[in-house]
C-alpha cells in the first residue's frame, strides 16, 4: 500500500487491486485522448518507461505545447512577466482558427486513414512473412510487426498477463490500440507543429503588437503593447551558450544577474538570448488540469510534460545549429548535461557555465519558504540529490572538454542578502586554465558527495552529523597533465599544480596559508574522507620554508625577496626499475671517477721520485715496462677514463630509469622535495640540503 506521484507508478496502482492511487491528475494523462485505465493498460503491455512516448495528445494540446516551444523559439521577450500572456495571446487569436479548420476538415480524413491501414494491417498480423513478403515496405505494417514484437515478448516473459486486468482486451485488440495511436501521434505532431510554427513566423514579419494586462514596469494608466520581435541568429565563436546549474533553492536567481553582466560584457543583449527554464511554462501547462488540492505535488503532476516542451525547443536549437545559425541560448537547470554542452559548441560555439553551491540544510528551508509563497514545492529528496551529485557532475564535464571553447565558474551563494555570491572555483578549459579561489569553500563543495540522500531529518545528512569535506578533487588535477591549476589564498596563488608537479609559491602569502585553519584542513590529507589524497602538502610546504630559510641563512624573515622557487614533487613509480637496481644507492660511477682522480696524482708522484733516482730515459715500451713515472701516468689516466665512462653509463642508466618510472602508473602517494636551483654559489649547500 503506497501512494506515488510518479506517473509510471501510479498507472501501475491503478491495475493493482490493492493499490493506492492519488487523487491529483498528471498533465500529460489529463490531456490524453485516452483514459487513465486504457494508457495503464497500453504501458504495461510494452513496458515502455518514459510514459509520454505512449501518450496520444488531443490535437489542443499539440498545438499549446508548440505554440509555447516556438515562442521561447522565434521571439524576443523584453520583460519575462510579458511571456505567459503573450504565449495565450498568440495560441486564442491566431493557432486556434487555424487549429480548428484543421481538426474540422483534415483530422477525420487522418483518423479514418490510420484506422483502414492498421485495421488491414492486424488482419494478416500471424501471416507468415513467405506468404506476403512485401508487407514490410509498407510502414504502417511494420510499425505494426515492431508493436507485435514487443507486446509478444511481455507476454512470453509473464510481465504482461491479458486477463490480470479486465478490460476485454484480446492480443489483437491491444496491438491495434497501440498501433493506431504510435502512427496517429506521429502524423499529429508533425502536422501541427509546422501549422504552429507557420503562425509564429507570420507574426513575426507583421510585427503584429499584441496588448497584455497591466505590467507593474509600466506607467499607470499606459497600455501595455508589446512588438513581436525576432530571436537574432549567430554562427561560430560569435553564438554563446548560457548555462546556469545548481540543486534547487541555491540561489540560481543570483547567479543568472551575473550571467546577465556577463552577457553585457561579450555584447550580447539579454533580450535576444533564448531563456529554456522549464520552470518559465510549469503554469501554463498547469491551467485547465485537475492537479488536486495538494500544491507540494503539482511540479510532480507537470514534469513529463514540461519536460517534453524542453524537448521540442532543443531539437529546433539542434536543428538550426546544423544549418551553421542558431541563436544565444540559456540552459537553466540543476544539472550540466553533455548534450547540451555539445550543442553549444558545436561548429565553434562558446559556452559560459555558472553552477551555484550552498548548504544542504539551508537550500531545503529556502525550497519550503519558496513553496508556501509560490506555491511550488520540489521534494526534499531530490534536493539532496541535486547536491550529492553536482560535485561529480561538474568534474565530469571538466574532465571531459579539456580543450573545448568553454568557461565555468562555481559559486557559494551563502552570502548577506544582496551580496556578491563567493567564487570558488573558476577556469577556461580551452587553455585548460582553472583558479581555486577558496580552496576551503571547494572542498566543502566536493565533500557533499558523501551526504546521505535518503535522510528524512537535517540530523541524518551527514554521518555522525559531521559535515564531509573532500580535496580528491585537486588529486584529479594535478594527475591531468592538460590542466594548469592555481591554488588562492586571499586572491593569491600559493601552491600551483602543471604537468603532475605542485608547486610551492616563494610568496609570504603561503605561510600565512600555513597558519590558517580552514586552509590546513583543506589540504590535510586527515581531511574526512580526502582518502590520502594530495598527501602530505601541510607538511612537505612547511619543510619547503624551513630549507628555503636554510638556504638563505634566515629562518624567518624576508620572506618577499626573490627565492629559487620549490617544488612539491609528485613521485608515479612504486617499482625498482630494471637498469639500476637501487636508485638512491651511490652510483658505481662516481666510484670509479674519485678512484681515478686519486690514484692517478699519487702514482704520477710515485713514479717521478723514481725516476730522479734511477736517472732512466726509455722509449715509451720500455717505459711502460720499465719506467716507475710512465707507468703511473698510465695507470692513473685509465683509472680516470675508466671512472669517468662509468660515471656517463650511469648517468644514461638513470635517464632510462626516470623514463620507465614515469611509463609505470602504480601509484604511490608519496611526495619529495626538489630544489631548483639558479645559482651556483648555493650548489654545495643545495646539494647537502637534497641529501
């Protein structure tokens, strides 16, 4: 015994003897040609899930969802209070005369074509194939043979049973119901769709002017007439892409003020960008439907077919983009999607993304508050939802358009009424750009991937009521060699990430970092569930002072003079490499080369001494054989020569060596300090601090 307020469920209830149905009307039901038990029936037979794709509209309903979808599409709207009149304006003075003579003259001719073709179609349906082989190039008998299949494979499997639910239906009889609505919809929509869009293009070169109720813009007493206007079109870096994302209740109404100014920025006029909201049409689809007295429900009862309007409106932006001009867009929503994304930059488009950020608990009272005003309620669930999953969803689509012409901005909106939101986190992905203006702020932001959706009380979000905090997100960073990543600290970068390296700044700004609390818990590997990753920051940029000061012969001051820059190394092998068996042990080279440079003085002075006694002058044979300074000379310079070539083998051995580790990803979260050095006066006291 459940009550459900999602439509497959709740279709599913109503042929469920025990099942609870609740009395509010979905929109896409109540404005279905069919009735609740028919559609139930149809949807349990080929256990198709997006409900609407089996949803037979009436030929009204066909046209309103068009006449908003083309709208949004073709016209300007200067004020967004103008969009609700002007879209009844457009649908009762000019779709629904067309409208009418359409469903007076050309719909009983569809109607009663669909019912002949489907009608011969299920009287061969269990022919074999041999006994009419051209059946399947007729479309309508293949569309039926496709339902066919379908519905039979239900059966066989036992999740559609024909008597479970009395409605007299027979096998044939419930494959020609589909079948004359799958091919009845998909003549209706199309043809109504081009009369819609007709209409609206008609109205947009008379410049008609349309007279809405008063706008509290206006002066009073001034009528308010508003000019049809065209959406402008763009193609290439000139078109641009607007996305505005974040849970429900976080302040996307901010942030979209600041997507304005930037719009102003690139010399874009706010007016002529296409705003896809499917908040901006919920009323309107909401009118004239039986939705029940519960309000928190209704978004519920509207979505699938709002939804379905957002559809319509992005398949004509596609469509145009292919033609190489489509105009600026707005994609206002919870989540970034990848399709979208591709739209945008598509044949060279620009993207902008603004995603806003803010406390679970704070987001869910903002959501209630707003729902007892508005009336628009949204589930507590799908809050947290939205939250625990927008950190994953905005590393997604960094990770993947490294190198796409788009920019992203993240914002924490739990700021004084009327403030700037904070900025977390920016970057430019073409140049592969990004800037943790907060890291604190950032790690709070990817820790809530750790909250617990299901909670039915604020006290159970978290576990153990501990808010979660993450810097695994700087780990898939400095692991991307694409990207080049600035840590801030009060509007300063102090660490840097580029090419698997961190880099620690030489700057004051670092240190003061070091002694601030919020900045240490973020780059603390003991940060909850940070998972070691980024390990050991906190303490290897603590030594890097100490050894900076060392090396400067000051232990704390003059922190701003110029310093050779450290570097915080990330080491990717975990392996011994096969040329050098022990990498850190000393190197038989250099051995030979001190070996050599001692031997060869001492033997040169041994064998001179002998040959101011002997008095001996020979050939150079003989004094190979003979002659104690020849000798010395000789043996000294082949130990050199000797230590010397080892020392290249070496050298060589350990360039191969550096290549293998770097081939090998065996990970191992381990740092070191290396010193870059610049100056060589500092080589011996550099060389010992490495040691």
């Amino acid at each position: 015994m459940k009550t459900t307020i999602r439509v497959d469920e709740y279709l599913a209830a109503l042929r469920d003897e025990n099942g609870t149905c609740d009395p509010g009307r979905f929109t896409i039901i109540d404005h279905s040609e069919r009735d609740e038990l028919e559609i139930a029936e149809i949807v349990a037979a080929t256990g198709v899930k997006n409900v609407v794709d089996m949803i037979n509209f009436t030929p009204d309903r066909i046209a309103f969802q068009n006449t908003i979808a083309s709208v949004v599409s073709n016209i300007q709207i200067e004020d967004e209070r103008d969009f609700h009149p002007l879209v009844k304006q457009i649908y009762d003075n000019k779709v629904t005369p067309k409208l009418n003579i359409f469903i007076e003259k050309q719909l009983p001719l569809i109607t009663n074509y669909v019912d002949r073709e489907v009608g011969a179609a299920i009287k061969t349906l269990d022919r074999p194939s041999y006994k009419d082989p051209f059946s399947r190039l007729n479309p309508i008998a293949a569309k039926v043979e496709e339902i066919k299949a379908l519905v039979n494979k239900r059966i066989a499997s036992g999740k559609y049973k024909l008597e479970e639910f009395n409605l007299g239906e027979t096998r044939k009889t419930i494959i020609e119901k589909i079948a004359k609505d799958a091919i009845k919809k998909e003549i209706l929509e199309n043809i109504i769709e081009v009369t819609v869009n007709g209409v609206v293009e008609d109205i947009i070169k008379e410049k008609a002017a349309f007279k809405l109720p008063d706008n509290p813009k206006k002066k009073e007493g001034e009528e308010n007439i508003v000019v049809v206007r065209p959406i402008s079109m763009y193609s290439g870096n000139e078109r641009h892409t607007f996305m505005l994302a974040g849970a429900p209740a976080c302040g996307k109404g901010t942030a979209e003020s600041l997507m304005i100014e930037q719009a102003g920025n690139l010399g874009v006029p706010w007016n002529d960008v296409i705003k896809l909201n499917t908040d901006n049409y919920r009323s309107l689809l909401s009118e004239n439907s039986r939705l029940g007295s519960e309000v928190w429900k209704h978004a519920q009862l509207n979505h699938d077919e709002a939804r379905l309007v957002t559809y319509k409106i992005i398949k004509t932006q596609r469509d145009r983009v292919q033609t190489g001009q489509a105009p600026h867009i707005l994609f206002d929503g919870v989540a970034l999607s990848q399709e979208k994304i591709n739209l945008g930059t598509a044949e060279g488009g620009r993207v902008h993304i603004k995603m806003v950020s803010l406390e679970p608990e704070i987001s869910i009272k903002r959501a209630d508050e707003r729902g007892k005003r508005t009336g628009r309620f949204v589930p507590t669930s799908f809050i947290l939802e939205s939250h625990k999953e927008a950190p994953g969803n905005l590393q997604n689509i960094i990770a993947g358009n490294i190198g796409q012409d788009i920019e992203f901005e993240l914002y924490d909106t739990d700021v004084p009424l009327g403030a700037r939101p904070k900025l977390v986190k920016s970057g430019n992905l073409k140049t592969g750009e990004i800037i943790v203006h907060d890291l604190s702020s950032a790690c709070t932001f990817h820790g809530r991937k750790y909250l617990n959706a299901k909670a039915q009380e604020i006290g159970d979000i978290w576990s153990g009521g501990e808010k979660a905090s993450s810097n695994e997100f700087l780990e898939t960073y400095l692991s991307n060699h694409d990207l080049q990543v600035g840590v801030q600290y009060q509007g300063i970068s102090v660490l840097r990430l580029e090419e698997g390296i961190v880099y620690g700044s030489e700057k004051q700004e670092l240190k003061q970092a070091l002694h601030d609390e919020a900045f240490i818990n973020a780059v603390n590997k003991e940060a909850r569930h940070a998972e070691a990753q980024i390990e050991n920051i906190l303490k290897l940029s603590k030594q890097a002072f100490e050894i900076e000061s060392l090396r400067n012969y000051n232990i704390t001051e003059n922190y701003n003079e110029f310093k050779t820059p450290l570097i915080l190394q990330h080491k990717l092998h975990s392996q011994v490499p096969p040329l050098v068996s022990d990498y850190l042990s000393i190197p038989s080279g250099n051995v030979l080369t001190l070996l050599g440079a001692v031997v060869s003085p001492i033997a040169m002075l041994a064998g001179s001494s002998a040959q101011v006694m002997g008095n001996a002058t020979t050939s150079l044979t003989s004094a190979v054989s003979y002659d104690p300074l020849a000798y010395g000379i000789v043996l000294g310079a082949s130990a050199l020569i000797v230590g010397i070539s080892g020392y290249f083998l070496y050298s060589k051995a350990a360039e191969i060596d550096e290549k293998w580790k770097l081939n090998h990803n065996e990970e191992k979260d381990t740092f070191k300090i290396k010193l870059v050095n610049e100056k060589k006066e500092n080589k011996i006291l550099n060389n010992s601090i490495n040691k």
